[in-house]
C-alpha cells in the first residue's frame, strides 16, 4: 500500500486546484471573438509593367491586380512609370479604369501523388 504524508497530499491538492484554475478558465474569462478577417481578396503587383489589351492593338505602362477569389487578371493603366495614374494636361484626379488581361485556372492546379 503507498503511505501518503502530509506533503504529498499537499502536492496533490495544489496540482489539481492549478489544472481546475486552467480548465475553468475560459469559462470565466471569455476570450473576445471577431467576425472580420484581414483577407483582401486583390493582390497588386509591386511596380509598373507594360500592359497589353486583349486585342493587341495597344500597350501601356500600368498596375496588374489579381483577384485571388476568381483568378482574373486586371490592367490598370497609370500613364507612366509611376504607381498611380497620372494626367499633366488636367487639374482633375485621374480615374484608371481596369482592362482585363486574362485569368489564372486555381482550380487546375493539383498536388502530385
């Protein structure tokens, strides 16, 4: 039979008063939930490339945007080199609107075996 003596029994009961502060926890101190996510689905391409229009008849420098939801790939014209559209012959702010380039198929993409 094992002989138990004060100091173990008081070992024991610390352990177990230690792991029910743990276990109960959560239950008393409820950890703060959010619903928001920080994913944006548009990925934009650092810099500046030539971009091309689907019919081939124009280039320009722009910004490509890809939509990591659906795969299509946007052109955003900015004029120049710069990162932002510009305009030197306007006072307004210059709106780029999107030429789509194409798309990339996520779903085609399978791990070997």
């Amino acid at each position: 039979m094992l002989k138990t003596d004060g100091f173990t029994k008081a070992a024991l009961t610390t352990i177990v008063l230690l792991l029910s502060l743990l276990a109960l926890r959560p239950a008393v101190d409820v950890p703060a939930v959010q619903a928001g996510s920080d994913y944006w689905p548009l990925y934009v391409e650092p810099g500046t490339t030539t971009l091309r229009t689907l019919d081939g008849r124009g280039q320009v420098q722009g910004k490509v945007v890809i939509d990591r939801r659906t795969g299509d790939v946007w052109g955003f014209p900015t004029g120049s080199s710069v990162p932002y559209p510009v305009v030197t012959t306007s006072s307004e702010p210059p709106h780029s609107k999107p030429i789509y380039l194409g798309r990339f198929d996520f779903s085609a993409m399978k791990r070997p075996n």
